[in-house]
C-alpha cells in the first residue's frame, strides 16, 4: 500500500511549525493540516490586552528570531500572529487549511487520517492539536441553576463587555490575574483562587521560567533529582498590567466559593453576592480525541510518551501539550527541541525497512 505522505502534522500552530521547520531539515516528505482558516494556531484568539510573558527574543521557534515589538517589552497576541505567518512563509512550509482531523486510524502498516477533506494515508503522524480548543471548568455544585453570563478565558476578550458589571474571575494562574488585572478598573471585580495567588518577583519573566525549566529537563536528563522546574518558582508573571493593579491593591483574592445560585454564588460560610458574570480561567486539558480510535490513552486521559513518541506506537508523537511531551513544550521558546527530536526520531523509523 502506498502512503500519500511520509508524515502528516496535525496542527499549524507553533508545535506544528516548529515540527514542520525539523522535519524539512531533514528533507522529509510531510504535510500539516490545520483546521483553522488562517496561520496563528490559538494565539488569533487570545483576548485583546494578552501580552507574552517573555520578550521577543526569547518566545522564538527554531530558525527565527521573533524581531521586538516597537515599544513593547512583551509583546502582543497580534504580533505573534504575524510572527508565525512569516515563520511558514518563509520556510515554505507544507500547510493545508482548513482541514480538520476528524480520526487518525490503523490501516495496515500505515496510519489513515480521516480529515473533512478525505484520507490521508501516512507513515506516522505527529499530533500537535494544542489545548485552546478544549476548555475546562471544574465542576460546581449549582452550575446550571446560574442565570448570569458564564465565559472561559478563551472566549475572554475586553473589560468593555462588562463595564459597571459585578465580575467574579475563578483562577489564580497567569490567565485569571492577567484576566482580573484587565478588568479591575471597570468593573466590580470579585477574584477568587482556591490558594493565596503566588506572585513571582517583579525582576522574573518568562526568561527565568524558561532557564527553570531547562534544568529540570538537564536533572531529569541525567538522572538527577527532579528541580521541581517552573512550579518550583511560584506561579504569577507580573507582567506591567497585573503588577499595576496589584500595587493599586485591586488585586485581592477572596477563597472559592462553594456553590451557585440562582443569581450569584455562595461561599461555605454562608455569604452571598449577586453577581452578573463568572469568567472561568481554570486551564485546558489537551486536544486529543482525533487518536480515540488508535486506544492509547493512559491515566489522566494523557497519552503515555517518552519525550514525544507515544509508548505504544512508535509511529505517533505528540507535541507541545505541556511538560509530559517534554519540558516547556508548550511555549514559544520550549517547542523547538522535542520538535527536533521528534523529527529526528521519525527519520529514523522510516528509514527502518
Ligand atoms: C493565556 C495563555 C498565555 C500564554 N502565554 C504564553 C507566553 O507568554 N509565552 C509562551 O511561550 N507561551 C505562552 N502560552 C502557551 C503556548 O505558547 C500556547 O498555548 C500555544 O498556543 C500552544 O501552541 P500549539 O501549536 O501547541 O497549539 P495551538 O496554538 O492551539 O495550535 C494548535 C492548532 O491545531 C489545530 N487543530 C486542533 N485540532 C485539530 C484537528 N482535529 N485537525 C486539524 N487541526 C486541529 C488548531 O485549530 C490550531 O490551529 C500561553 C498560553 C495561554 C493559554
């Protein structure tokens, strides 16, 4: 049986750029598929005031440097966008869009990819769908009984949506202080984190969290005790807009609270608040029920791996999700090095006879 392809890379995001760069390095036959319409992967829908928490420099996929912003230290969604639109231009790289996986599937020796465009019969496929298109809200008792408006972060997008409103942000990461920070001035803003928010020291960014992350993949590596990586720093970025906020004393965190009602939310002690809307900014969990029908889902619906090769099936990797598919690989600057490795791993398969 023929294969269409040697590879197909299932996403156009960065993971899938970042993978499409090694792979045409090494002069491999691979096709993208993407299923969104234009280049950006899940940074075209960030919301308006979302900045990186690195500069430029450091928020690079191999290859290219991101050039810096005129007058931002950090830049924008909008410039990684156009960051990324140069990146698969300039290397001309293989994308199809819009093609959405629908299923990757055993055909034999070869993986068949259903995509609403047909099939696509590969030698191995590198999964790179991202987490964006998958939301997660935790589950609280009164949910559904609640009349108000109900967002998550990735439907975020401008305090202007809830100006004079009673706001309740749940998270105490990066999104929920960005997110709360954006809205302390407009609104009457209730912040709420299930532990005291951890702020880093205003003198760490993104730089810093990376070179964590570096030596923990360097302990893990050889055979060191685990560093405990960027956990091991604290949690929030203070980028300038939360660190404004946070010394205008507008950020405050309040304790979860315990349920809905039908016009607000309760805490365990009994105290109310009506309120008009609660912004979840509680995470995403990777998207990957396009490789259902291949069964090799572990604990924690994770796929088990080592570095990015699924365990069960060497044919498939899986890149970019978080620290499991290796550490920092779901960032800009992190992607490059299991993109590399992956792309290197699947040469040498296919070379296999
Ligand atoms: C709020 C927030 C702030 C962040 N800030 C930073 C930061 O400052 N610096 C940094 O380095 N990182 C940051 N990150 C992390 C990371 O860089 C992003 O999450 C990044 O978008 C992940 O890239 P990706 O290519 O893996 O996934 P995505 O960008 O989500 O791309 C995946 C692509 O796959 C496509 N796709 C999905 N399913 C299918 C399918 N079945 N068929 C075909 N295509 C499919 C999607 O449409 C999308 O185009 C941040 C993340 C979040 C959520």
């Amino acid at each position: 049986m023929t294969p269409d392809t040697d590879i197909v890379v299932i996403g156009g995001g960065q993971s899938g750029l970042a993978a499409g760069y090694h792979l045409r390095r090494l002069g491999l036959d691979f096709v993208i598929l993407d299923a969104q319409p234009t280049p950006g992967g899940a940074w075209q829908h960030a919301w308006d005031s979302l900045h990186l928490f690195s500069p430029a420099a450091y928020s690079s996929l191999p290859g290219r440097l991101m050039p810096a912003q005129p007058g931002q230290t950090y830049p924008d969604a909008a410039h990684v966008v156009t960051y990324l639109t140069d990146y698969e231009q300039r290397y001309e790289l293989p994308i199809r869009r819009p093609v959405r996986v629908q299923g990757v599937h055993e055909h034999g020796q070869l993986l068949r990819v259903a995509t609403d465009e047909g099939p696509w019969l590969a030698r191995a496929v590198i999964s790179a769908t991202g987490t964006w298109s998958r939301p997660f809200l935790p589950a609280v008792p009164g949910r559904d009984r609640f009349t108000g408006a109900q967002l998550h972060t990735a439907e975020y997008r401008s305090p202007k949506d809830f100006a004079g409103q009673r706001v309740v942000v749940v998270g105490g990461g990066n999104s929920g202080a960005q997110i709360a920070a954006d809205l302390a001035y407009d609104t009457d803003l209730t912040w709420v984190t299930q532990r005291e928010p951890m702020f880093l020291s205003d003198d760490i960014d993104g730089r810093a969290l990376f070179d964590a992350a570096t030596a923990r993949r360097r302990a893990l590596d050889e055979g060191r005790t685990d560093t405990g990586g960027v956990a091991s720093l604290g949690d929030i970025v203070a980028v300038p807009p939360v660190r404004e906020a946070r010394d205008a004393g507008l950020l405050k965190a309040s304790p979860m609270f315990s349920r809905f009602t039908e016009t607000g939310v309760e805490w365990a002690d009994g105290q109310e608040a009506d309120v008009d809307a609660v912004i979840w900014c509680t995470g995403f969990r990777p998207v990957l029920s396009h490789l259902s029908p291949l069964g090799l889902r572990g604990s924690r619906g994770h796929i088990p791996t080592a570095g990015t090769r699924a365990d069960a099936d060497p044919r498939l990797h899986l890149l970019g999700y978080g620290d499991w598919t290796g550490p920092a690989s779901a960032t800009l600057i992190g992607v490059g090095r299991p993109a590399r490795e992956a792309a290197r791993d699947i040469a040498a398969l296919l070379q296999r006879p």
